[in-house]
C-alpha cells in the first residue's frame, strides 16, 4: 500500500523599487521564468559542474538525516507531472518572484504500523540555482542573484 502527502514551502523575494542593483533577484528570476536553465548536477569524480542550459527546473534534496549532505539535478519533466509549478514560477506580480519550491513530501511505503519517511525537494528556476552547498547554505544563496 503506498500513500503520498505533500506539504509546500514557498520562498520568496521582495524587492523596493529603489533597488540600484544591475539587476537583482526578481529581475533575474523573471528573466529565467520562462527559459532553459544550467543545473548543477553530479559527475563521475565526485565533484558537480554545470549543465549545459537544457532543463526546465533545477531540483535540490537535502538529505533526510542530516542537512549537511544533499542531492542536486536537472529536472527530468516526465518524472511528475509540474505543470503547476512551471505556472506558479512564470505567472508573478511585477515585482515578486518565486524562487524556490520546496516540498515535503511523506511516503508510506510500507504497512500502516511502520512509520512512513519523508524528505524534503526544493524545486527552483533559475540557472545555477540548485547550488550543491549545505542546506541553509542553499536557501541563503538563492536570495542573491546567482552568478555563473
């Protein structure tokens, strides 16, 4: 028997329009709405680089014990269905944008007696935002404008 839940986490960025910034994280997550993106993702020697810009979302996990460690990846769109969270990403106040997506989702893989596990999927648009850097380090770095 498998149930699934799901609790949603949104991060956000306001910006005063007095903002001097050449251009500041609203401007670059609207520029990046609607776009193929860069992800970070994993290679054979253990180390992270970034893809080349065919992905539609980033993802980032934090591991369930410990937020020290962590999975980054390009999104593959047939894996789930996200066309909600494309919207949510694209569809914005002129000057709001939505950063992050992060759910925590629960998993009853087993019988109704044995504890179902969570985890914990940040989902983002933005290329290069899926930085492979602990958790709070993750959060932290996407409310700046991500250079590459």
């Amino acid at each position: 028997m498998f149930s699934f839940s799901r609790v949603v986490l949104a991060s956000t960025v306001l910006f005063s329009p007095m903002a001097t910034l050449a251009l500041n994280t609203v401007e670059q997550a609207k520029q990046d709405a609607t776009g193929l993106l860069r992800c970070w993702e994993p290679t054979e020697d253990g180390n992270y680089s970034l893809s080349k810009p065919f992905f539609e979302l980033c993802s980032y996990m934090p591991a369930a014990n410990n937020f020290e460690s962590f999975h980054v990846n390009g999104v593959d769109m047939s894996s789930d269905n996200y066309e909600n969270m494309i919207k949510m990403f694209e569809e914005q106040h002129p000057r709001h944008a939505l950063v992050n997506l992060c759910l925590q989702e629960a998993y009853q893989l087993q019988k109704p007696a044995i504890p179902s596990q969570s985890l914990i999927r940040c989902i983002c648009k933005r290329s290069g935002c899926n930085l492979p850097v602990p958790f709070l380090q993750f959060l932290d770095a996407n409310k700046k404008v991500i250079e590459q």
